[in-house]
C-alpha cells in the first residue's frame, strides 16, 4: 500500500542572539499593534519580561501584561486572560515563557471571538471547525525556555481544574504567526528547569520517531532533535551561559514540537494526568517515564533505535540508547521515580483511566490498554 498523511510545518521564525529587540516588527507582521503579552506568575518581574515590555513601549505598542498563569495553565487562568484582552482593547497576543506561558497566551488570542467553552474544541475529530476562525487573535510566541516548543505548535494544553485532567485544544490558526527565538533569553534557567525543559524536547523527539505513524520528514527532524539534545543539553545544564548550547537547544525544542505531528505515545499519555492531578513539572514527568516506556516498546521501536544509535554515537543499539536515556537523567539530576516528585500510588488506577483517553496513545508503536498502564504507573512509581 502506498502510505498516506496529513502534514503541516511551522511558521516564520526569526532566530538568533538579540533578535528579541525585533519584537516591534514581529507585531508589525503578524498586524498587531496593541499587543497584550502574556506570560507566568514567576516570569512577570524578571528582567527578560521587563525588556521586552520596553522594547514594545519604545515601539508605540504599549505594556500590557497579563501573568495571572499557573505552571499548570487551567480554564479559570484562560478566562481572566481573555477579560484582560478584551478590557484592553487589544489585538493580539505576545505568547511569552516557557510551555504555561506559551499555551495559556495561545489560547487568549484563540478564545478572545469565540463564544462557546474552551472544551468545545478539544482535539477530538474535526472539533476545531466549531470555531469561528476569523475571531482569532494573531500570535506572536517569544519562548524564555527550550523544551515544549509550543511556540510552534497549533495546540496548546490546557487543565480542566474541575476534573483535573490535560485537555489538547487544537485549530490551525492558534500557529503563532511569527516567532522570535533569542537564546539569551534562557541564560537565566535555572539547572533544574534546563534539564526538565530540555529533556522535554528529547521525549518529543524520542516518541515522534517511535511512532507508527507515516510521516517521514518529521522522522528525520526527531533524529536530528535527538543528536542536538545529547550533545547540547549536558552543556546548556553545566554552564547556563553557553549560548551555542542555549540556541542548538532552542532548535532541538523546535524540532521536536515540528516532529511530533508525527505522533506521541505512552510516555505523554502518562505525564499529562500526573501533572493535572500532582502539579509537576510536564518534563521532568516525562523524562522520569521514559525508560519503563522504551522498554515496553521495545519489540517494535528495536530496529529503528538500533539505526538511531548508530547516528547519534550511542553503542550497543536499541539497549545502549535506553541505557543512555537512564544515564542522562541521572547527569542532569531527574529523580528515578514518580513518587519522588509527589505522586501516589494510590491513584494509579485513576491515572490509568486518564491516560487511556489521551490521544497521545494513538501514537504509541504497541496498542495500550488500561492494564498496560497501571503496570508502567506501578513501575515507575
């Protein structure tokens, strides 16, 4: 059979050290010009944040600053973002931060016309085309971290704090028009947020290529992805401010976002109900599941792993990676078990229930089942 897809690619991106000064002319071309940027609680004073609200006050453009974003971006912090938009009068969004700050910002632009509930345009089947896309906000996305690569992403994730699960909102148009991507914005990471960041990228990547699904230009950008993760990221977490390793990260997050229209699996099946339920770091979460998930894989990603390994250097095939992928965790610090950064066994089953109606399993290589993955909850608690 001849294979078939649906693909799409990202947008413009002006990448590079300093580009952050072009902030003004990225509005300008995506037809903004009284932009609300929003960002996190624990972004909102920092220097970064303050320069770019200079930068676009110099410009005429004005300061409005929305940062009312938990880590975890919910509907209630979604509904006050879009009553700041519209009580400012604004015309656009400034998506800036990392993955809270980044989704949460996408969905004011996307929610600000649209007058039915966000979880109307979940993505499930064509549920987008209930939107009224000419009421979309345009998108300018700024990303402060190198991981989720939201900022290329026609998705955002949003938390329902009622029944506290992931919910994947999804329309063409939430594509951020333009995209400044300036390393020196991530000099001040912290370690810990370098290495949950950046081996989120790593599992976009890792799960793209694992993936079924017919899709063979993202294939190779998971693989590139892949090789720029382990040989920058160990940089990036030794010395914050090594640029070359800061920019070669903020183009593996990039690639990995653009990869995973390929698929995801298992392993974000699993973190998204473990960071709507315990709050924890989306990443982190991630890389902590990663070796349990490649192990029950293995049958059907060994062959393709072994080619990988042989690019990026890794010896001993399939096994050599995944006992690479254990091995950079612990060098960057990421605790082995989920019970370590608050999750209880106690909820395994609901968890179990949450996962299997994610649509990340679509893209897992083996079928999942609800007993498949209590026994990867129950391994990796």
């Amino acid at each position: 059979m001849t294979p078939t897809g649906n693909w799409t690619y990202p947008t413009a991106i002006r990448f590079g050290a300093g580009r952050l000064g072009e902030l003004p002319e990225a509005c300008a071309e995506a037809g903004i010009t009284r932009p609300l940027l929003v960002t996190d609680r624990g972004l909102a004073e920092l220097p970064i944040t303050r320069a770019a609200l200079d930068i676009l006050e110099a410009a005429g453009l004005g300061r409005g600053l929305f940062a009312e974003v938990d880590p975890n971006p919910n509907e209630q912090n979604l509904e006050a973002g879009v009553e700041a938009y519209r009580a400012g009068g604004h015309d656009g969004v400034i998506a800036f931060g990392g993955g809270s700050g980044l989704d949460l910002g996408k969905m004011v632009a996307f929610m600000s016309g649209q007058t039915r509930p966000v979880w109307d345009f979940e993505d499930i089947g064509d549920w987008w085309r209930r939107a009224d896309a000419d009421a979309i906000g345009p998108i300018v996305a700024v990303p402060t971290t190198a991981g989720t690569g939201s900022e290329v992403g026609r998705a955002s994730v949003i938390t329902n704090s009622r029944s506290h699960e992931k919910k994947i909102i999804f329309h063409p148009k939430v594509l951020p028009a333009v995209v400044v991507c300036d390393p020196e914005l991530t000099v001040g990471m912290p370690r810990p947020i370098t290495a949950g960041t950046g081996l989120d990228a790593f599992a976009h990547c890792v799960e793209a290529f694992s993936s079924p699904h017919y899709h063979p230009m993202s294939q190779g950008i998971a693989l590139e992805g892949m090789r720029l993760v382990k040989d920058y990221l160990p940089r990036a977490y030794a010395d914050g401010t090594d640029l070359e390793a800061r920019a070669q990260m903020m183009s593996a997050a990039m690639m990995g976002s653009t990869a995973f229209q390929k698929g995801l699996g298992a392993i974000h099946a699993m973190s998204h109900p473990i960071g709507a339920v315990f709050n924890s770091h989306h990443g982190t979460t991630n890389a902590i599941c990663m070796p349990a998930v490649l192990e029950f894989n293995a049958d059907m990603i060994r062959s393709r792993f072994d080619m990988a390994a042989a690019y990026l250097g890794v010896e001993g095939g399939f096994d050599g990676f995944r006992t690479f992928a254990q091995e950079l965790n612990d060098q960057l610090g990421i605790p082995r078990t989920l019970s370590e950064i608050g999750a209880t066994p106690d909820r395994i089953d609901d968890l179990a229930e949450m996962a299997i109606q994610d649509p990340s399993c679509g893209g897992n290589p083996v079928k999942l089942t609800v007993e498949d993955l209590k026994g990867l909850f129950r391994q990796c608690m």
